[in-house]
C-alpha cells in the first residue's frame, strides 16, 4: 500500500500474516528511520536503497518516523485490517 511521502517510506508491503501480528517491509524514502509500539527496524535491501521490516501485533497503536501512526485493528486468518493516518 502506498503512503504519503511524509512518512518517509515507500510503499508498504506486507510479507507475513500469523499469530496476531503482521510482518511488513518497506523503502526508506527519507533519512533515519524510528518506530515505537511495534518491534522491528533492521534494515533491508529494497530496490537498491535501504529499507525497514517491522511487525505489529493486533490492538497498539504504532508511530512510525514521528509522522505516521499504524494500527493492526484485525487479524483473520491470512488477511489483516490496517488502519495508518498521520501522527498525533
């Protein structure tokens, strides 16, 4: 899924649905990278630039680059709601 160049990420793609969490990757589009409430941060390579993976369980809310906030509101099976607006 896409997202607002603010964010500092490329398109989000998902990679993984089990257990309560969703496992997510992403192309870093700014410089740095934090996220509070989901684990994740190690760094991946993604058509030639860096990039992130981070996993979110259902139910926190996660802030992402102090711009965006994600939440897991459901996990079924293998699909996920998501829900992600600005930060704040």
């Amino acid at each position: 899924m896409s997202v607002p160049v603010a964010y500092g990420l490329g398109p989000i793609r998902v990679t993984a649905i089990a257990g309560g969490k969703v496992d997510m990757v992403a192309r870093l589009t700014g410089s740095g990278y934090s996220v509070s409430g989901c684990s994740g941060g190690g760094s991946v390579s993604s058509e030639g630039g860096g990039g992130v993976t981070f996993s979110c369980e259902e139910g926190p809310t996660a802030t992402i680059n102090n711009a965006m906030s994600l939440k897991v509101v459901d996990v079924l099976d293998a699909a996920a709601v998501l829900h992600i607006e600005p930060a704040g």
